[in-house]
C-alpha cells in the first residue's frame, strides 16, 4: 500500500513507516494545498494529514478516481477533516489521542504560570535589560497555590489538568462538561459555563474544536469573569472569539490570558502581540520528541490495522 506522510516526522517514525508500506514523505512544512490534497486521495491509498490540512467536501467532490480509503491524522483535534464529507466518499479517520494527554495539559500548567506570575513579560524585561533590582511591589502577580481552577471540558486532557493543579498547587476545582465525571478528588460541577467563569480566578478551556464549541467563550463569558481572573486556551483557536477577548483585555474584564493556540494561526492579531498580560506560545502543546513519536507511532499502526483489515485502533 501506498502511503503518504504530509509532513517530516521524527525519523523513528519515518523508518517504522517505510518498513510496512510503500512511504513517500512530504518535505513540506505549510499546510497541503488544494492541488496537492486533491493528487494525494489519487494516488494513495492511505494519506497522514495533520492540523491545517483542509479535508472539506470541496477536496473530496474534487478528486475523481480516488485511491485513498484512509486519512491517518496526526493530531487528536481532526476539526480540519470533514469526518462526514470523507465517510460519505468511502475515507475512514482516525485520530492520536491519549498519546498527548499529558503534554497538553504540560503546557497548560506552563501557561497558567507564566501569565498568573507575569513571567514572559519579567523575561523581556531582563532581555531588555530595563531591570532595576527587585523591589517588594515589582510585577505582582496572581498566587496559583490555592486558588480556585474552571476547567472548560473534562475529558482525558481536562482530567489531566485538574489533576495537576489539585495535587500540586492544592487549587479548588470547578468544571463545566457535557455529563458529570467520576474523579479521584473533590471537583465541583457546573451545568452553566456562566456560573462557572464567575466564580473562578483561573479559566482553562480544554474541549474540541466543533460546532457547538465555535466561539464558546466569548464577550458574555468575559463579562461575567472575576476582573483578576486568567484565561488559558490549549484547545483550538477557534473555540475563542479572539476579537472579543481583545476588548475583554483591553477594557480590563480580565487580567490577563495564556494561549498555545489562535483563531487564524499563525496569523495573530497585532493587538495580543502588544500586550504584557498575554503569553503567547507557538502551539506547543505536544512539542516534545517523545510525544510527537509516540503520535507518529499511533498514527502507523492505525495504517497497519486498515491495511491488515483489523478494527481501526482509533476511528473518530
């Protein structure tokens, strides 16, 4: 079988994959283009996208005498393949989650504290070399430790995350999720994600790109926000109308936010760049050799299963 990789993978990967299928590897960074996604259903049996890699119904009406039967994508989020559009042409998807569980959620721990103690903008101040000496009222910032966490969807990275500021920072725990969870420590539900945004002094969104999840938080949410409260968002850019946080920052309804993703990345609007309460990451969320290996590995035996014709390890 004939497989495409649409990006440079760590090389374990690489050779994993060349040892059980005919593998070509695109030595491309930027997103597929139309021409290429449409060529890539052609002439490939299976193909590997990942995060902006646009499998719309445009791409799949287009591309006539279609090989592939598999897109193998890189990456839990898939909001970028048309799950429906690509069944109803005969393409099964399958995702890589659990593999980033823990890096995610890494990093939002890493964005929690770096906004609440103003460490990137402390950072560039050394750079700068505009820092005077410490003094007791220099860049303070929010105390984790003990404070009250919303997290904004509850599933296996949402766990993760209450877990982490539970047992390490000893922070009350709040939630907003479709259903109720089972938990290994005390976490109070919310049904209304209002209530929620109200009543805590750290935000952290960790649901999926969907639909129903399209400009979730938005200014309602931002109003009703405590004034020294942080937003964090490592789920996908989307989720956040970024045009209405920008008026929440600037009109001071919160104080501040972490973010790993953007609504139209990499494209940022010029407004978060200027601000100091904003720490910006460049979608690190599962930016560690190991990780990306273990997905890539999750990735090729989700290739072997459809080529073997064994259930699908993980179908979306």
């Amino acid at each position: 079988m004939k497989l495409l990789l649409s990006r440079p993978l760590p090389v374990a990967v690489e050779q994993y994959a060349k040892t059980l299928f005919n593998t070509d590897i695109r030595q491309s960074y930027a997103p597929m283009s139309l021409e290429e996604m449409c060529r890539s259903l052609v002439e490939y049996d299976i193909v590997m996208p990942t995060l902006g890699d646009f499998f719309q119904k445009n791409v799949f009406a287009e591309a006539q005498n279609r090989r592939c039967k598999l897109l193998a994508n890189f990456g839990v989020g898939y909001n970028h393949i048309d799950v429906d559009a690509a069944r109803n042409h005969g393409i099964e998807v399958t995702n890589t989650p659990g593999a980033v569980t823990d890096a995610t959620a890494d990093i939002a721990m890493t964005l929690i504290l770096m906004t609440a103690r103003r460490a990137g903008e402390g950072e560039r101040l050394v750079r700068n070399e505009k820092w005077q000496g410490w003094h007791p009222t220099q860049m303070l910032g929010l105390h984790v430790t003990g404070r009250c966490v919303g997290i904004v969807g509850m599933g296996r990275i949402g766990k993760a995350i209450a877990r982490r500021c539970h047992f390490g920072f000893q922070t009350e725990i709040r939630y907003v999720s479709r259903t109720k969870k089972e938990l290994e420590f005390h976490a109070t539900y919310h049904s209304n994600l209002l209530d929620l945004a109200s009543k805590c002094d750290i935000i952290v969104i960790s649901v999926p790109a969907a639909h129903d999840t399209y400009h979730l938080i938005n200014s309602a949410i931002f109003e009703a926000m405590q004034s020294h409260a942080i937003l964090i968002n490592i789920s996908r850019g989307d989720v956040i109308n970024e045009t209405e946080l920008i008026a929440a920052l600037q009109t001071k309804s919160l104080a501040g936010a972490g973010l790993d993703v953007y609504e139209h990345e990499p494209n940022i609007p010029k407004e978060l760049l200027k601000m100091e309460n904003v720490t910006l990451l460049p979608h690190l969320g599962t930016a560690a050799l190991d990780v990306r290996t273990d997905m890539g590995m999750m990735v090729i035996n989700n290739c072997l299963a459809f080529a073997n014709k064994k259930a699908l390890p993980n179908p979306v």
